[in-house]
C-alpha cells in the first residue's frame, strides 16, 4: 500500500481560479494530499504568477475537510522560523490537524537575490536551517516559555499561543538526499522525510542510511515517516504519454533513471509499487500542468485503486 498525494509547482502560475480548482479535484478524486512548492520565482524566467503559500494553504485548510497538505518545503532562508511556527500551527488547527510542515534550508538563488534575502553559502546555510529547526520545534513542542540564543535567530522567553490543538504541533517533513547534511537533520528533527527523484535502488539506500542515524539518535526506524516526491508523466495511451516526453527532451529511460513515473496506467502501477518496496510510505507526484484535470482524473480512476 502507497499513499498517491499531488504536488504543483506554486510558481508555475498559480492563481485563485488555478488552485481552488485543483484543491477541489484533489479532494474529490480521492488522492491523501496535495502539497505545493514554496518560491516567488522560477530558477530561469520567465516569471509567472505565485499564489502566496500560508494564504493558499489556509483556504484549502477551511475548504477542504479529507486530504492532507503542506508546503514541500517552506524555507527558513526567507521565512522566519517564529512566523512560520505561529503560521503552521494556526493552520494545523483549522484543518483539524491535517498539515505537514515541510521546512527546508533553500536553494534557489535567483529569488533570493531578487527579493532581497541572503541564501549563504551551503554549510553556514545548513546551521542557520537547525537553529531555525531547533526554534520551530522548540515553539511547537513546549508549553513553556522558549529561549534561544544563536548565530542566526534568537528568542527570549517566547511561548506559542494558543497552544497546537495536536500535541506538539503539526508533523514536521525535511526534503533532500544529501547524506552528509540533509539526513542528519532528518533522523534528529523530522517526523517525516522526503526524498527527491531518486529510483527506488537510491531510495532503499538513503532509507538504510537513515536507520543507522534514527539510531544514533535513539530514536526507532518507525518513528519518521519515509516519502518520495518525483516527476510524473502520465497519459492515457501510449501517443499522450510520448508527446508528454518529447516536450521534455528527453528519452523515457533518461526520465525513469532520475527516479520520474513515466508511462501509462500499468506502468505508473509497476514504478510506484518498487517504490513501495524499497520502503516509500507516501510518493507526491509532481503534477506540472495545473490546467490538466482530466489527466488528473485519469490518474486517479487508472491508479489509485491499484495501490491503495
């Protein structure tokens, strides 16, 4: 059994009329989620509308009453790590505890420089993300006033209310393949842990990897939640779903090699079940074009019913 969740793009022009659409399919159609990348622009232009995450997630949260959502991820290079405890939490409670606060260290120059907001370099941007890690969790799991003195953040007797409705607040999901910096921070913080594009051979192994460090930390392998999110590129024939790799550039072993579904219905099928045995509980399959709902509706009445 796999849990099949939706993820898009927020900066590939999305808008009101785009997401309530999509929100409402996602619902209806019977996938466990649907998650959203958090970004002001694209790597390269052009630029194009970006919905505001928190606003968005906080109209799917009143609107929606089953699935699951989150932002995969957030990121603390420009998003403080107080708000976005204060956010996720208020969020959390009005979806009646069905957020996943997916949190990240940031990645995407381009924005950064545009906006205004420091990236760093990778290692003194990976300390910034724990002790922004360390301040979100720390607001999120204690009923006491927190204190926190760093190089990046600080906060002085600070205290989260009204307190998460779930204890300890929403679960907290780290991305990334990185076994040096990313998976640490994982096996110590997350509840959850997504993997990017990666086959299921890379998956099974990172999944290896985080076993040894869940026990360094004291901490059971059951204990955080294994996902994957990858490229999708679904059709309902053979025709649509070679169309859908020319406009790529690429060649369908190229594409399944980086760990995307590619194929029809019995195909996606046989990708996403190796996923599930190399230990993948949740694949949110990334779903690009946001005007595509009958491709959606494919995916659901084609697939869904074979894996769940």
């Amino acid at each position: 059994m796999l849990e099949t969740a939706i993820m898009i793009e927020g900066q590939n022009g999305l808008n009101w009329e785009r997401w309530q659409r999509i929100v409402s399919a996602v619902e209806d159609l019977g996938f466990g989620g649907l998650y959203r990348s958090d970004h002001f622009t694209n790597a390269s232009p052009p630029d194009l509308d970006s919905l505001e995450l928190w606003v968005s997630l906080t109209w799917l949260a009143a609107n929606t009453r089953r699935i699951e959502f989150g932002p995969l991820v957030t990121p603390l290079s420009f998003r403080h790590p107080v708000i976005t405890a204060r956010q996720a939490s208020a969020v959390d409670d009005l979806s009646n505890g069905r957020l996943t606060l997916g949190l990240g260290a940031g990645w995407q120059e381009r924005e950064h420089t545009h906006y205004g907001f420091d990236l760093l370099r990778p290692r003194p941007r990976f300390r910034r993300f724990e002790e922004g890690l360390q301040i979100v969790t720390a607001l999120l799991r204690s009923d006491q006033p927190v204190s926190f003195a760093g190089e990046y953040f600080r906060v002085q007797d600070a205290i989260l209310l009204p307190r998460p409705k779930r204890p300890g607040g929403p679960p907290i999901l780290i991305g990334g393949s990185g076994p040096k910096l990313t998976l640490p921070l994982a096996a110590k913080y997350a509840s959850e842990w997504n993997g990017t594009f990666m086959p299921p051979a890379k998956f099974a192994e990172l999944n290896r990897r985080l076993d040894d460090l869940l026990a360094a930390n004291g901490r059971a392998p059951t204990s955080l939640r294994r996902s994957t999110m990858t490229g999708c590129v679904f059709g309902r024939d053979d025709a649509e779903v070679q169309r859908k790799i020319a406009a790529r550039g690429q060649t369908r072993e190229r594409l399944r090699e980086r760990g995307i579904m590619v194929g029809t219905a019995p195909e996606a099928v046989e990708q996403l079940g190796a996923l599930a045995q190399a230990g993948c509980e949740r694949v949110m399959l990334q779903w690009l074009d946001l005007d595509d709902m009958d491709g959606l509706e494919a995916l659901a009445r084609d697939v869904l019913p074979q894996i769940s």
